[in-house]
C-alpha cells in the first residue's frame, strides 16, 4: 500500500498568483519507508518583488535572494533529485502547478511523476481535526517541525505526515479499504491502494441516532427571576457569574412576551449578555410543554448556542429540555444515492470528484448523524456541487420503498425535531421554511430570532428567484457530464437497461435525453451571449429591465424554456417505462427529481425573463459573461410575506441583536419586517427596547475626523486617500483595519500601500490578494503593527478582540450604492411616494453598516482602540450629525496631516 520511496515537495513563491508570481524556494527530501534519507533546499532568485505578507509569513526578504540563482540555472539539479519517484506534497495543485510551469519554462517535463496530495490523504484519515492546514495536522500528530513556512521544514513535515496518514487508513476495516481501491482506479492514488484487501462487503454505515424520547414536562413552573442576580441559579451554576440588571430585565421581556403572546424587538448593547437573557425562559418555555426555536444568522452562533452556552446551563433544567440543532435536508447524505455512486464511481464520478468522494468512505461508517458539515474532511461548502448528487431531498425519496428508509438521515432529523422542545436553526433555514409554507419546521409556538439585523435584507434574497448558467449546469450535469458525456445518469441508465435486453425504444429515448441536456446547457449559453451583447449597446438603466427580456433587449428565451420542457418531457416518458420493471424504480425516482429541478429552473427562468410584476426588480448581473451572468427577481417589500405568512398564526416572536435602532427609533426596522402594515393585528403591534452595553463604549473609543480630504465622491479623493494612509500607517504601532467600500478604491490603495510597509518591514494584508478571510484574520491576529484591507465582509462577523485590533479606519461612510438596483428600485418607489430616499433610505442603510463596523473594534470590557474617519461629509454636511450621535458628538477634529499625526501620536 505505501511507495518505499518518495519526496517530499514544499515551495514558497512571491505570491499566490499562478499567472504572475514566481518560486522563490524549493525543497525536497527524500523518504525511504517513512524515513528522511536526503534533502535538498534552493532558493531562487525571481524577476518579480516578493509580497510583504509572504516576507513576514516565511522570514525569506529582498536581500536573501539577491546572491541566488534563477530557477532555468537549478532545474536540473531539481529534476534528477525527483527522479521517477511519487512526489508528495501539502496542497499539491499549488505546489505542482508552480513547479510544472517553471519546469516547462525551461524545456522539462515532470508529467511522469505521480503527484499525491497530503491535504487529500490527511482528509481521509484524520476527519475530526478542525481544519486539515499543515501546521493543524503537525501539532495534532506531533510531528516536529522546526519553523513553519519554510520550505524544508515544511517538506519534511509533509512527508511524515503522508506515512503517518497512510499507516492510519491501513487501520481501516476492508469495507473503506476496498472501495477506496475501486475509487482511486485512474488517479494518481491508484498504486498507493491498490493492494486492499477485497471485499463482498455490503454497504452497511452505522445507524443514525436513536429517535429522542420526549422529554418529560418540569412539574413546577420556573420563573426567570429565580435565575437571575447575585443569588439566582445561574450564579451557583456558572463560574464568575456576573448579575445585571439589564440582563434580567430583557429576560423578564422575553418572558412575559412567551407567556402572553405578541411581538417584541429588543436591542441589546455590547456585554449585556443577552444570549442568556433569551436562552433561560426559552428553555423554561420548552420545559412546560411548548416548542421553542432560536434561529441565528450564523452557523458559529447557531455552533456556540448548541455546543456551549446551552450546555452550560442544562443541568438546571434537568430531563425536561430537548435541544437539537436542525439543518435543511440537504445537509443530510442520502444513502440510497451515496450507495449508487459508491458501486458506479466510474460512471457518475469524473477523476477529480473520486478523490474528493473517497473522504467520505471513512467518515460514511462512523457518523451518527449524517451531516456533511461534521465531517472536516469533505469541506461542504467548498464541495457543495459534488455533494448535492447525493445529498437527501424530497424530489428524489422513495420513502417506506428505500431500504435505508429506518436509517435515514435526512427523515432521521425530522424524527427527532418532532421529539424535540427546543430547536437551534439559521435564519436561511427559517425563511425557506416560510416561503414553502411551512413544509420544512415542526410546528411551534415561540421563536426567537438572534442577529435579527440580518432579516430585512436576508429576506429580499429568500423570497426572490435566481437564474445562473451554473444553476441549470449542474442540473443537467447530473444527466450527463459536459466534459465527459459517457459518465452521469444517462450512461447509467444505458448500462442497466442494456444488461436487462430492455426495449430499444427506451434506449433510443436515453439517447434522446443526452442530447436534449446537452441541448439545454447550451441554450442557456447562447441566451447569456446574445443578451450580454444586446446589454452593453443599449445599457440606459444600469441592468435593471421592467418588461422582459425580450421586449428591451431582443433576446428571445423561448429555446432555452422549450429545451427545459424538452429535458422534462423525455425525462418523464422514461420514467413512466422505468417503473413498469420494480428493479429501476431507484434509476426512475432519480430522474424524476432531475425533471422537477429542471421545471423549477424553468418556472424561475420564465418569471424574471418576463419581468413586469409590480413591487419587483427585474435584473442582470455579470450578463456579458455567460458564466458567472445571473438574473434576479427581488421582492421589494418581503415584510408583506411576513404580516400574510408568519406573524398571524405565531404565539411569540422576539427579535434582538445589538444593532437595530436607528436615532433611537426602531421604525426602520419594523418597517422593513412588515410590522408597520395596518394589516397587522393590533394583539402582534411590538414592544420595543434598547437595554445599554454594560460599560460605556465610547469611554474606550477614541473618535479622529479628518476634514482635509476631498469630498469623497470627488476625482481628487482616491488619490488624496492613498497620500494619507500611506503617511500614517506604515508608521503606526498598533494593529490596524481599514474598512472600504469599494474592493476598487481598496486594491489600489493596496498598492500604493505596499513600498511603504516593505520599507518598514511590516506586515500588509488585503482582502482578495493575500488569501481569503479566515487565514488573513488569523495572520493578523498574530502580528504586531500589521494592517490589514477588507471590504464587504469585513464590516462585520470577525472578532479581534483585545490588542488584536487598537486602528479602526473608514474611510468612506458605508452608504449604499445608488446603481445597486434594489436600492435604486427602493429610491425610485420612495420617490414615486414623494418620500425623501437620501433621508429614509441611504442614511439608515449607512447606518446600520456602520454601526456594524464599529462593533469591531469594541467587543469586550476589556478592549480599546481609535476610529479615524477620512470622510469630511460627518463635519461639512448637515446629516453628518446623524452618524456623529453614535458616539455622543465626542470626537477630534484633524485639519490637516500634521495635525492628525499629532492625534495618532505618530
């Protein structure tokens, strides 16, 4: 099962750009069974500057690479050392990608050598590691390393790593063993399996978890005030309790609005505690006999609500509360359809999918649940395409028919959150419960909702329709695979029915369909090609369109709806031949769930293509490239689907989040969730309050205004921004986060960035350059005097407590942008309304944006730290007041760049 011998491969470049950056190291050991037997480590000298993030990251600078050879000098040296021996690698198609280019440069090849990942292999053999980086996996095997983020320590690490991974998955039973053997044929792992021991084994993963049994009722009716104060049972309960007033008091709200019934919005400032404050007479509430559900934006909230903070208090409630945590459906394997690519890898899996697929044959064994998100190893986000081809859904379950019908995961956790009193979902989860009528949730009595500021605009997009050539792709690539037509539901279909001497007509139909699919992909194409064309000469509102597509751009959807009706047609005559022979009633329920998502795709197609619907935006994104084009259908006021669908029938409803006043007014948000329409009943009007963060804000948060900058939406800005960052930032000594608005205005500003901290030897960071969100905050964290660009996401959800953030820059107020077609959709019914759109929209937006942004600066008592503003508009215009109340009008004022380093202690 193991090579005897490989090496071990690690690089490290300027950058991560394979188009433009360049090796700057190269290491390789050698490894003769499982030992280091000879290394070898060059350094490179590139034609390009190395990035400061990868001089920080590796200690490699400027200087250490002006002596060094080019790559074309120590090729050969590289490519005898590697021989014909496996190399092994961490990430390998970053390492590969780089070495085949340089190498093919010069006139050498490495096709010859099998290139075998570890990220692959540790992601079979270790599924319960957080994460599967190679310093996770090191610390988690105690492997030394001697410095992370050179090249040859990191090769050696690999290395170890890769026998260490293999040693574990020989420890496997013959079941996994065996069929990663069959999987792996044609990739790069054939060899390294393909001494598994055979096995007639059938696929027999262990059961889910037992159906809970419904908890019993607490015989005696808790109150909230039992709980709270210096003497409450939280206080015996949980180390360093601490009793506020405002945190019982918001529990008492909670309460009281359980008890009676109704609606209510509470804004709980920084430290308040309010998780408790909600999660106390919820679990009271299930206690006594009632479903409760706590629905978050997040999964970390919905994580640490279930993993932590709910444990932490449900001893004090003894046998009486039954929490679970319930996803939609297709989080959940379906393992009918896990069985059938699991016996036909080599029909419904293309080479790349096998690699990813053999993940799951450990973990598909020992999970109790079924959740693909538990298993760290597969990634389900980041492979969200391959596991919807067996993910569970409606559209495809044979129910009491399956012979996984008791084991079934995905009815499992319907059977569960039927036992369940109190249920922890997101708010994706809760909204696609409510536009399908309610056909996902069991029912219950009270919700509250956590980070509720997302609603409004979570909404907009839940309650809308979206088309992509990628949406339909995917449809039918489950038929038949574009890159392959000889693999997919199609070819499987053909195999069976050939080997059963079935009647050439349904085979001559199976023809028919592959070609129809392929048809149907293709149409969808030539639509996006013809519209993106039509768009950029005749693009007089943005790409907003009001009577359909053909009517203003002269694109005709017809084919693409009438090769969907194709695909829908042949797919159900061949399913109606299908179920005349029991044995393909499986192949028959699988293509039927492909015809219904091709009808839905053609229902949401026809909806925005014909556009024309009242209180609606109809819009194009991306339209020139048929690829990544998008068509959206957006409801503009989704708080109508609030007052019809959910708030009539629901006893108690509580929203909270830290952000959802505006000027001390909660109107904006209430008028967005539909609880202003007098439609309402007078019994649902919300109650409203604001408790205070427990310890005075802005007593930590320093405010500097610049006024000397231009206008913001002045030519001369960009420029201006760029000269006065790069005079203060690079000189500052504290950990630094500029916000943006425009990821244009942040890449530039990056690079005029870049000289001055490679001159200071500091560390710059920047959204979309340097690496996604999670590794750059977690290098920020790490480094003194760093500074790091974000835009978008950044603005909330990422915590940098204590020193790990002391600079928090802004350099524009977040107002909205006014070509973002729902908001210009918003501003133009505003007007049509003789309402005033800059003053009840763009401010409140701006806002509310803002007030996020600022959270990051100060998330604990124990945190501090500066704001800077670079927009003059907070002291020059009139609504600038609106945005300075937020920390009570206490701010300094810099006329100029001496003066502002001056107040930054530069």
């Amino acid at each position: 099962m193991k090579p005897n011998v490989y090496v071990a491969l690690d690089l490290e470049t300027t950058g991560l750009d394979f188009e433009h950056d360049e090796i700057i190291e190269v290491a390789l050991e050698r490894f003769e069974n499982g030992s280091p037997v000879e290394s070898r480590d060059f350094l490179i000298k590139p034609n390009r500057n190395i990035r400061p993030f990868i001089s920080s990251l590796t200690g490699i600078s400027e200087t250490d690479l002006a002596d060094a050879p080019d790559f074309a000098t120590v090729a050969g040296e590289i490519r005898q050392f590697l021989g014909d021996y496996p190399i092994v690698a961490h990430n390998a198609q970053f390492d590969s990608k780089f070495l085949r280019d340089s190498f093919a440069k010069v006139g050498i090849s490495i096709e010859g050598n099998p290139v075998l990942d570890t990220l692959v292999l540790s992601r079979i053999a270790y599924r319960d590691v957080p994460n599967h980086k190679l310093e996770t996996l090191v610390a988690h095997l105690n492997i030394k390393r001697e410095r992370a983020h050179r090249a040859l320590p990191d090769a050696d690490a690999c290395g170890k790593l890769f026998w260490q991974a293999l040693s574990e998955i020989e420890k496997l039973d013959s079941f996994v063993r065996h069929h990663l053997a069959r999987i792996a044929k044609g990739t790069a792992w054939e060899q390294v399996f393909e001494d598994c021991i055979p096995s007639h084994e059938e696929l027999s993963p262990l059961s889910p978890e037992a159906v809970l049994p419904p908890k019993t009722s607490s015989a005696n009716t808790l109150r909230v005030r039992e709980f709270f104060g210096e003497n409450g049972r939280l206080a015996k309960e949980i180390p360093n309790f601490t009793a506020r007033q405002s945190q019982f008091d918001f529990a008492e709200v909670v309460e009281r609005n359980m008890y009676k019934g109704g609606i209510s919005i509470l804004e709980a400032g920084t430290g308040m505690g309010k998780t408790l404050a909600y999660l106390i007479p919820a679990a009271i509430k299930a206690a006594s006999g009632e479903r409760v559900v706590v629905s978050t934006a997040t999964r970390t909230l919905e994580e640490q609500l279930s993993k932590h903070d709910f444990p932490m208090i449900a001893s004090l409630f003894g046998n009486s509360v039954s929490p679970l945590v319930l996803k939609g459906r297709g989080n959940y394997i379906c393992l009918r359809k896990f069985e059938e690519h699991l016996n036909s890898p080599d029909v419904l899996l293309t080479l790349d999918e096998r690699e990813t697929f053999m993940t799951l044959l450990p973990w598909i064994e020992q999970t109790k649940t079924g959740d693909g998100s538990e298993n760290t190893g597969f990634n389900l986000s980041r492979n969200r395409l391959l596991w919807n081809k067996f993910a569970s859904d409606a559209s495809t379950c044979l129910g009491e028919k399956c012979r996984f019908y008791e084991k079934c995961y995905g009815l499992n956790a319907r059977r569960q959150a039927a036992k369940a009193n109190l249920l922890f979902i997101n708010h994706s989860l809760f909204l696609s419960d409510l536009a399908l009528d309610f056909a996902l949730l069991p029912a219950y009595e009270h919700i509250v909702f956590d980070e509720a500021h997302r609603l409004p605009a979570m909404s907009h997009a839940s309650f809308g329709k979206m088309v992509r050539f990628f949406r339909l792709r995917n449809i039918t690539k489950v038929l038949v695979h574009p890159k392959a037509p000889d693999k997919g539901l199609v070819a499987e279909m053909e195999a069976q029915l050939g080997k059963a001497n079935m009647d050439s007509s349904i085979l001559d139909a199976c023809a028919r369909l592959r070609e129809a699919a392929m048809e149907c992909e293709k149409s969808l194409h030539r639509f996006f090609m013809k519209l993106g064309k039509k768009v950029f000469k005749n693009k007089s509102d943005g790409f907003r369109f009001s009577r359909g597509i053909l009517a203003e751009y002269d694109t005709d959807p017809k084919p693409v709806l009438e090769s969907c009706n194709a695909v829908k047609a042949i797919s159900e005559d061949i399913c109606s031949q299908l179920r005349r022979v029991p044995a393909f009633e499986l192949l028959a329920r699988n293509l039927e769930g492909i015809a219904m998502e091709t009808s839905r795709f053609a229902e949401d197609f026809g909806f925005i293509v014909s556009a024309g619907k009242e209180d609606w935006v109809f819009y194009m994104e991306e339209p020139g490239n048929p690829h990544t084009a998008i068509l959206r259908a957006i409801s503009l006021f989704p708080g109508d689907n609030w007052t019809e669908k959910f708030y009539p029938w629901i006893r108690s409803a509580t929203f909270t989040s830290a952000t959802l006043s505006l000027q001390n007014s909660f109107e904006y948000f209430e008028k967005r969730m539909g609880l202003l329409s007098p439609r309402l009943n007078k019994s649902k009007r919300p109650f409203v309050r604001s408790y205070p963060p427990a310890f005075d804000v802005n007593s930590k948060r320093r405010v500097i205004i610049a006024d000397f900058l231009p206008k913001p939406n002045a030519p001369e800005y960009q420029k201006a921004l760029e000269e006065t960052l790069s005079a203060i930032l690079p000189e500052n000594k504290k950990n630094a986060l500029v916000l943006f608005t425009s990821i244009l205005s942040m890449t530039k500003t990056h690079d005029a960035l870049v000289p001055h901290f490679a001159k200071n030897d500091k560390l710059l960071l920047c959204q979309q350059v340097d690496g996604g969100m999670d590794s750059l905050v977690e290098m920020f964290r790490k480094k003194r005097e760093a500074c790091l660009l974000g835009c978008q996401i950044f603005w909330e959800g990422i915590d940098l407590p204590e020193n790990a953030l002391e600079l928090l820059v802004i350099p524009k107020l977040p107002f909205p942008n006014p070509s973002n077609p729902l908001i210009a959709a918003l501003a133009d019914k505003m007007k049509e309304q003789n309402e005033n759109a800059f003053k009840n929209l763009y401010i409140p937006e701006a806002l509310q944006e803002l007030r996020q942004g600022l959270g990051r600066l100060i998330r604990s008592e124990s945190d501090s730290g500066t704001v800077l503003f670079l927009d003059n508009r907070l002291v020059t215009e009139a609504y600038g007041k609106s945005f300075t109340r937020l920390w009570g009008f206490k701010h300094e004022v810099a006329h100029n760049i001496e003066e502002l380093k001056n107040l930054l202690g530069l």
